[in-house]
C-alpha cells in the first residue's frame, strides 16, 4: 500500500487513520436492534451452506433424543395397561421410573447438544470478525474448556435462581447470558466472563429482553416444523447473541 500524501507511512493493521479492526473498540456498548437483526441475516445469507451444516449435528441430536424419549413413554404405557387401571392397581412406579429416565435422557442429550452448538457460536463469533464459517468449527477445541465451565457454573445459578424464587433465576439469565459467548471468545474464566456479561447487560436490559422474546419466538416457530426450521434457525440465533455480544462489548464488527 504507497503512503498517503505528504510521505506518511500507513498506521499499523493495513489502514489510514482512523482503522480500526473488527473487534477493536468503537462504541459504548450500546447493543442496536435494528441493525443486530439486518446483520445477522444478511450474513446467513451470504454463508447458508456452512453455517447450516454445522447445525445439523445439532438438529440430528435433538431428533434422535425425541426418538429415545418416545420409546421411553411407550415402554410405560404398555407396563401400565387398562387392565390395571379398572382392578385399581396404581402405575405410580411405572410413571415415576418413567420420568426420572426421561429426565436423565435430557439431561444427557442436553449436555451433548450444547457442545455440538459450539460450533455454531464459535462461527458466529468468526463471522463477527470478518472470517468466513467453517465445519472445522465444530471440531475445534479452542476456549472450549473455559466456554463449558462457564456454561455449567451459569446453568447453576440459573437453575438455584429459578428454585429459590423465580425472579432470581430470570436475574440471573438476563445479567450472565454473554458469559459463555466470552469464554468462547476469549477463553475468560469464569469471574471474567461473568464481569463481562454483567457489564454488557447493566447496559442493555430493554434490548436483552427484546432479544430473549425474539428467540422464543423464533424456536417457537422452529418447534411447528418439526425441528427441520432450526437448520436455519439456529445459526440466525447465533449470529444475533454474538452481534449483541460483540456491540456490547462496544466493538467492531464485520459489515
């Protein structure tokens, strides 16, 4: 690149002055909806295939565990048959055995689905960068250590929230919700993703509760279709939380 007038080499990072690279800091942390919801389509659209195959793990998973949970129910029915019912014999055992495994086959498969959406979030983190998704995303452990500490440590908090009295749990969700995104993105431990999250959400209530109905809304439409929308849907997801995260975090993101 020749120096602009006047014999000036260019500043470091290939630029004028006034570059900044995409992650640097540029705002005040004010997340933007508007152009959070344009930016996230406009990148699915310019990086459908990629970001859909990293999402069909997922999906795959999601299927398979419906599959597993149904099996599971019918097992139940058929030990509980009318029979039973009109002598008066309770299928209490049955149902509660039936519960506790569905619980622990949801538990099992929710812990698997979460690592497999790394993927999708550590593209959606790239993509803010300027960087093109990949598959190899998904088989990446970079700050995958940190990202699933965080995420256990946060589900934790959520969970204690919800069980002491709800508003705590709904705290709790709001003010934490970027703490695995900043592990992921940075390989933060747990107290500094939390610090993170907590200063991006003291910021941006009003557009983190937007955020939250959107993607209900979205997984709600997602659940009508049997789950095949969230080939498409999952990777928007992602690409929305991590624009937010990114804008909170007052940095700059890839046009």
């Amino acid at each position: 690149m020749p120096p602009p007038p006047g014999g000036m080499p260019p500043p470091p990072g290939g630029g004028y002055v006034g570059y900044q690279p995409y992650g640097a800091p540029q705002n005040n942390g004010i997340i933007d909806i508007g152009s959070m919801f344009s930016w996230a389509f406009k990148k699915f659209s310019q990086n459908p295939v990629p970001m859909i195959l990293l999402a069909v793990p997922v999906v795959l998973v999601g299927i398979i565990q419906y599959f597993v949970s149904n099996v599971i129910t019918d097992a139940i029915v058929d030990n509980c048959t009318t029979e039973d019912i009109l002598n008066g014999r309770s299928c209490g055992s049955s149902f509660a055995s039936g519960i506790l495994a569905n619980v622990l086959v949801g538990l099992i498969f929710g812990i698997i689905t979460y690592i497999l959406y790394v993927g999708v979030y550590r593209a959606a983190l790239k993509v803010t960068r300027g960087e093109v998704p990949d598959f190899s995303h998904l088989t990446s452990t970079e700050n995958l250590g940190a990202y699933i500490v965080t995420s256990i440590v946060v589900g934790l908090c959520v969970v204690v929230g919800f069980a002491l009295c709800i508003l705590p749990g709904i705290v709790a969700a709001m003010f934490l919700s970027f703490a695995p995104m900043a592990s992921l993105d940075t390989g933060a431990g747990v107290g500094d993703a939390f610090k993170r999250s907590i200063e991006i959400a003291k910021k941006n209530i009003g557009p983190i509760i937007v955020i939250a109905i959107a993607l209900f809304v979205i997984n709600l439409l997602a659940g009508l279709t049997l789950g095949l929308l969230y080939l498409v849907t999952l990777p928007i997801q992602a690409l929305l939380v991590a624009n937010a995260y990114r804008q909170g975090c007052g940095e700059v993101l890839a046009p």
